[in-house]
C-alpha cells in the first residue's frame, strides 16, 4: 500500500437520497449541505446494498466534492 491510502481520512454520514448510478446523497454532521457519494469499488463488486437512512463510512475526495462510500455501518 502506498502512503495515501493509508493515510486517508474517514467520516461518517447517513444517506438521504438514492441516486442513479450508484451515486448518493450524504449528510455528514460537520457540514449543513449534503454531498455526492458513490459506493467503492468492492462495495459493488460484493453487490452490497445501500438505503435511504443508512449509516456510512466515507472517504472525502480532497479535490472535489465528492466522497466514496467504503463500508456501511447499520
């Protein structure tokens, strides 16, 4: 593993609205507006389903705005 994988930030968030593509609304609690997200690559691979109202965990893209859910947690 290189040194940016391994040093990236997670957060959590809870999911407010499901979007074509794989792509969903978020909202974190440190900010007011919620933002895209979109499932990792395993998440998709072991067809893991995400719903309105789940608790996620998600790595912020430090370019965009936009965060890859990498795990669900309820």
């Amino acid at each position: 593993m290189t040194e940016d994988t391994e040093t990236k930030e997670t957060v959590t968030g809870t999911v407010e609205e499901v979007l074509p593509n794989s792509l969903f609304r978020v909202r974190i609690a440190t900010s007011d507006e919620p933002i895209l997200a979109y499932l990792a690559g395993k998440m998709r691979l072991h067809h893991i389903r995400v719903l309105v109202g789940d608790e996620v965990e998600l790595v912020i893209d430090p370019y965009g705005g936009r965060a890859r859910i990498v795990r669900r947690l309820t």
